[in-house]
C-alpha cells in the first residue's frame, strides 16, 4: 500500500516538473497557451485525486473483489454498477473541490465573478452537469455497453476536462470589461 503512494507521488512530482518547465517557457509569447497548460495541470491532479477516490470507494465497496488494494485498477473483479456509480460520483467530487480552489489560485488570471458565491454557484451548477454527463457515461459504458470501467471513466473525463474548460472559461472566469475598464480610469 506504501509503495502506491511513493509511485502516485513520484507520478505526480514528475507531471507537475514537466508542466511547470513548458509554462515557463510558453506564458509571455503565448499566454493563452499558459493558461491551457495551467488548466491541465490542475486537472491531471485533480483527476488522480478523482481515480484514487473511485479506487478506494470501489474497495471499500468489496474488498473481497480485488487481492490487493492496486488490483482496483488493474487485474481486479468486476464491481457493481451501483459502486461504479457511487465511486465515480465521490471521486468527481473530490476532483471538483481541488480543482475549484486551484482554478481560482493558479488557473486563471482573469478571475471574472470566480470568488463570489454566485461564481460558486455557476461553477457547481456547470460542475453538475459535467458530473451528470460522467455518471451517465459510466452507467451507459460500463453497465450497458460492458467496457471496462476504467477504460470508461478515462474516456468521460477527457470528455468532460474539454466541457470544464470550455464552460469555466467562458461563463465563470470571462473578462469583466466593465470593471477592467474602471480599473484603468483610476
């Protein structure tokens, strides 16, 4: 169990060394670029916190079903949908919590109306239905179709990383002119 923690850190510390090196590189000739980069760094961790939430729920679930707590991903039984769902939901979740708090610290540099309770209410809202659209993919791919639950829940995140940005970036963390505009007066 230790030895999965000093991998998934060592994954980690390597993606966030990587990441940092081509934003430094990128973000004066492009920083929209940047902003992208930034945007899936927060991301990739936030997704590793989703993907360990998910293991440990569908542990928690049937321990019987997999040897070793790494058999959750790999070469482990088959859970129920109803633990696939659950495990997908909390594991959104914990993703979304970090990856809101991150966005706003390092994602962004416009912040729009981010910090604001209705920010958080239009990023939950916009949260729900990128979680509405995971829940749905896993049930449809992993309980209808019968494709491998992880292979499903890569393919709905990637699915709904492109939905989080695009949304996020338009309806949440958009320039605010007017405010810009005041800013510049003064």
């Amino acid at each position: 169990f230790f030895s999965g923690f000093s991998l998934l850190f060592l994954v980690v510390s390597t993606y966030n060394d990587i990441m940092k090196k081509l934003i430094q590189k990128f973000s004066n000739q492009y920083p929209h670029l940047a902003e992208i980069m930034r945007f899936l760094i927060v991301g990739g961790l936030a997704t590793i916190i989703d993907f360990l939430a998910m293991g440990i729920t569908l542990y928690c679930f049937n321990p019987d079903l997999y040897p070793h707590f790494y058999n959750v991903w790999i070469n482990g039984g088959n859970p129920s949908t109803l633990a696939t769902i659950i495990g997908s939901a909390i594991g959104f979740i914990a993703g979304l919590i970090f990856n809101y708090i991150f966005s706003i610290i390092f994602v962004f540099q416009e912040k729009g109306n981010s910090q604001t309770t209705k920010g958080f209410i239009i990023f939950s809202l916009l949260s729900l239905g990128g979680l509405i659209i995971h829940i749905l993919g896993m049930y449809l791919g992993y309980n209808i179709l019968g494709i491998n639950e992880w292979i499903v829940k890569i393919f709905f995140t990637l699915v709904v990383l492109v939905y989080n940005y695009i949304t996020r970036k338009v309806v949440i963390f958009k320039s605010n002119t007017k405010t810009r505009q005041k800013e510049q007066s003064l």
